[in-house]
C-alpha cells in the first residue's frame, strides 16, 4: 500500500422516508461499515418524546430561540410553520463536518430538499427511501410497537404523498430485504466519494502517481 490518498469534499445526503419507511434502521446499519459519516442534528420546538435525547436526535428549543436562530440567519434551511413544530438544519454545523472533508447525512422532507438544491446544488444527493407497498408501511408501525393506532393512521395518511414525491429524488430504494437497501445506500455514498469533483485533492494525487516512476 502507498500513502496516496483521495480526500474527499463531503456531500450532503438527505434520506426522506415515511415514517416507519426503515430509515433509522437502514441509516444505522449503512454507517456502522463507513467511516467519515455523520449526521445532522436538526434544531426544532417540538417536545422531546420518548427515548430521545437533546443534543442526539434533536436539538429541543423554545419558539424564541428558533425565531432568534431564524433571524440570525442560523439555518441551511427550515420549515417554519405556523401550526405545527419547527425544523432548522444548523448551517454552522454542516459546514464544519463538511470542511473536514466528511459527508452528512440529513433527515429532511421533500420541501427541505428544495431548500438545500437551491442553496448547495452539486453537494446535495437526495435519496428517497420507500416502503415495497403502503400495507407493510403500515404492518411495520404496528409491528414497532411505538405509536398508538391515532399516530399510526396520521402517519399513513401523510404516507402516500411522500412515496410520490420519490420522482423528484436522486435516488430511488425500496426498503424490502434489509441487506440489499443497506448495500445499495453504502454503495451511493462510495461512488460518490470517488466522483471527480468530490475530490479534494487530485491534482496532488495525480502529481504523486507520474512522480513515482
Ligand atoms: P423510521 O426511522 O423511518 O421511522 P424504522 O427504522 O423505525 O423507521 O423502521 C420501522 C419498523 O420497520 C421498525 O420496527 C424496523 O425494525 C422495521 N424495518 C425496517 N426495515 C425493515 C426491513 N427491511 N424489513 C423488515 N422490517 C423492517
Ligand atoms: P419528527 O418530528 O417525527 O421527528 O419529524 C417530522 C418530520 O420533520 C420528518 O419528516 C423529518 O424528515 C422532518 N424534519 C426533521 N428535521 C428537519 C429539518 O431540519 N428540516 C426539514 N425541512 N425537515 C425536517
């Protein structure tokens, strides 16, 4: 082995799924065999709800915190509604992971995705994750045990209209067997890395390789 190394620039992949869609499961198995990777850690002002963790699966603020972040201009991107809970992506953090040369992956909706296409284009990967039909969506939330059957029915109900939207994405998988999706996930975030113009530094790497004759 040589010391030659590809640095990567870090891209932003954003996982959309419907609730239940296996996209905690799929992104703990894929990260577990990359290195470099990490989350985002989305800001919002809904409550803490189970297991969770501030810090971990969100960071849990007040409405006037979110607002203060809001106008000062905090967020890659939000959703800012006037009923339900808010959602930011933290720019500071984002940019820091990716200046280190790591990928991170995101967990946002389709408006999100929007959002970031306009603001970092080429960095963006968005991969929708789909259920093999709307039946085992739904066989899956009862089987999880987590959500009374209110929740799961509001779950279902927004399910349909994130599964249609899978057409705007840049990537389509279909959550049937485990270890094919997980593969398929490793597999976009590697072919990525080696994209050329997610490397760094092939000048150098170029330079190295006709240097050493
Ligand atoms: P999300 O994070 O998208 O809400 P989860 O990762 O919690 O979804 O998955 C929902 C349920 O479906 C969990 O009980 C999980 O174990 C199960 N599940 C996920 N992927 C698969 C799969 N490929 N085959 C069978 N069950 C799955
Ligand atoms: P939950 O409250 O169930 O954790 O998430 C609800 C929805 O908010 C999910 O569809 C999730 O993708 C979305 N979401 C979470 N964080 C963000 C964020 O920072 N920005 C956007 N646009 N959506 C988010």
């Amino acid at each position: 082995m040589t010391d030659l190394e590809l640095k990567n620039r870090g891209t932003m992949f954003i996982i959309s799924a419907p609730s239940g869609g296996g996209k905690s499961t799929v992104l703990k198995e894929a990260m577990k065999d990359i290195d470099n990777i990490e989350h985002s850690v989305s800001v919002t002002t809904r409550p803490i709800r189970g297991q969770e963790v501030d810090g971990i699966d969100y960071y849990f603020v007040s409405e006037e915190k979110f607002k203060e972040m809001l106008d000062d201009n905090q967020f890659y991107e939000y959703v800012n509604s006037d009923f339900g809970p808010k959602y930011g992506t933290p720019r500071k953090q984002v940019d820091e992971l990716l200046k280190s040369g790591k990928d991170v992956v995101l967990d946002l909706d389709y408006p999100g995705v929007q959002q970031l296409r306009q603001l970092a284009g080429e960095r963006v990967k968005a991969i929708a994750l789909l259920p093999p039909s709307l039946r085992i969506l739904r066989d899956r939330l009862v089987n999880r045990g987590t959500d009374s059957s209110e929740v799961i029915e509001k779950r279902m109900s927004m399910a349909e209209k994130r599964v249609k939207e899978a057409e705007f994405y840049d990537y389509v998988l279909i959550n049937d067997d485990l270890n094919t999706v997980v593969e398929q996930l490793k597999a976009i975030i590697l072919s990525t890395r080696v994209e050329k113009r997610n490397i760094s530094n092939l000048g150098e790497c170029i330079k190295c390789i006709v240097e050493d004759k």
